[in-house]
C-alpha cells in the first residue's frame, strides 16, 4: 500500500466513524467506571462526627442513633475532674467528616477511683510530708502533739487509723499528720510502765504528754491478742524522771515470767 492510499483512507468516512465510535466507547466506559466507584465507595455518603466528649456511653449511643456511624472503647483513665464513666477523648475529632459505617474510638473516666500508695512520711518534716501527700493527690489535715522534735511528723493517719507506709488509699482521701510540737516550757514527770501492757503502757505514755518510741518485743508477737500478753519489763527514761513534754519512751515487753518478776523485784527494792 503506497503513501496515497494512506492518506486517501485516513480522509475517508469509514476510518473516522471508527474512530468516532472508538472514542464513544471509551468515554462511555470510563463515565460507567467513575459511576461504579462512586457507588460502591459511597463517595459523596459522610456525615460529621459529633461530640461525643462530657457524655456517658448510654448517651453517646443515642447520639449515634441513625447517623451510620458506631463508636468503640478503646481505654480508660482516671481523672478527678471527670464523672465516672464520661467519655474523655475521641478519634476522630468532633466536626471531622468520615464515611458511614466508620467507628469512631473512645478512652472514657474509670468508674473507680485510682488506688494511690502512702509513701513513708515519718520522721519526715512536716512541709515536705504536705508536699508530698497533695502532690499524690491526698487532702492534708494537721494536728500537733507534744515532742523533742519540732515540725517532723509523728504519725500519719486515715479515719483514726494510723496507716504504714505502703498503705493504699484512693484518690483525694484525707489524711491527717500528726505533727510534733516542742513545748520546751512544759515539763512532766515520766510514770511507771513496769507491769504493765502494752496497750496500757502506751494509755498512760500518751496521757501524760509523752510520745512512745521503741516498743521491743523479746520475741515478735504473732498477732494484736498475743500482744497484749507481753508485759513491760524496762523503761528509758526510769521512772520519776522530770522530762520535757513529748520525751520519746522506749519500752520493752515480754511473756516470760522471769523476766517480769525480776524486773518487779527490782522495781520494788529500787523504790
């Protein structure tokens, strides 16, 4: 086929039907395409995320009642500013537009309050412990007692009940310290605690304006009821003794029965 014949095809009305109708096709094809993906990506089908942050998950779920969209609870924290079980964060953010049948996923407030250790907080001056307790979280209460030493904390309480270190108390609980005052005017003379127990000794340790220091025991009580079988057998400071309120006494306790009655032999030939 010579070049004339190319050219004399290419002018005739056969070939650009051809082409005509190839193009039609083609554009007919795509148009059908851009219609297909468009149905099933849903393209154009969004709805915008609401807020769902402040509500409960009851309340969310009405929210999301209709709109095609779920959520998921993906954490939980706990903060003291929130209520129990509110929604504190969400992905995607409110006023983002998403697809139907996209979840958006939530970290809500812990229905329980967090657990916190108490540290140990004896011996330790009183601005530190404060500092220490609120930055924990805990409310701080003070009271003042009697003793050599002046702002270390004595003792450390909850509800009346002195807690060890280690002890575990939820978020926000109060804590009382017992803080020592030094009354250096104040003067009082030490009472016996020979035979006596150690709930006893320690009754009248802390009537007279005393702090109780070592109680040793020769041999560890198993348990509070045995305790209470061992008798005091020595004490420092002695007896009689004048001393400035808050003095630190050391006792020691046992169940033997030799030790006791030496010691109240003792105790009686002494005075």
């Amino acid at each position: 086929m010579n070049i004339k014949t190319i050219f004399q095809f290419l002018k005739s009305k056969f070939f650009w039907k051809n082409i005509l109708l190839a193009i039609g096709i083609f554009l007919a094809l795509f148009i059908f395409v851009l219609i297909m993906l468009r149905f099933i990506t849903r393209h154009g089908e969004e709805v915008v995320v609401p807020d769902l942050r402040g509500m409960y998950l009851e309340e969310a779920e009405v929210t999301l009642q209709n709109s095609g969209i779920t959520f998921e609870v993906i954490d939980s924290v706990y903060l003291r500013s929130k209520g129990k079980g509110e929604i504190t964060e969400q992905s995607p953010m409110p006023d983002t537009k998403v697809k139907k049948g996209r979840k958006i996923y939530v970290t809500v407030n812990s229905k329980s309050k967090k657990q916190v250790t108490v540290p140990e907080m004896r011996d330790v001056s009183y601005r530190q412990a404060k500092a220490t307790l609120e930055a924990l979280g805990f409310e701080v209460e003070i009271t003042y007692k009697s003793s050599e030493f002046d702002n270390l904390v004595m003792d450390v309480k909850h509800s009346d009940i002195s807690l060890a270190a280690g002890a575990h108390l939820e978020d926000g609980s109060k804590i009382l310290l017992v803080v020592g005052q030094n009354n250096s005017d104040e003067e009082v003379t030490m009472p016996s605690l020979i035979g006596f127990s150690y709930s006893e000794a320690l009754s009248l340790i802390n009537g007279n304006n005393l702090v109780l220091g070592l109680a040793d025991f020769d041999v560890a009580p198993a348990d509070e009821t045995e305790r209470e079988e061992y008798i005091v057998y020595e004490q420092t400071p002695e007896e009689k003794v004048v001393c400035p309120a808050g003095k630190r006494v050391d006792i020691k306790l046992s169940r033997d029965k030799k030790k006791q009655r030496k010691s109240a032999a003792k105790h009686d030939e002494f005075f």
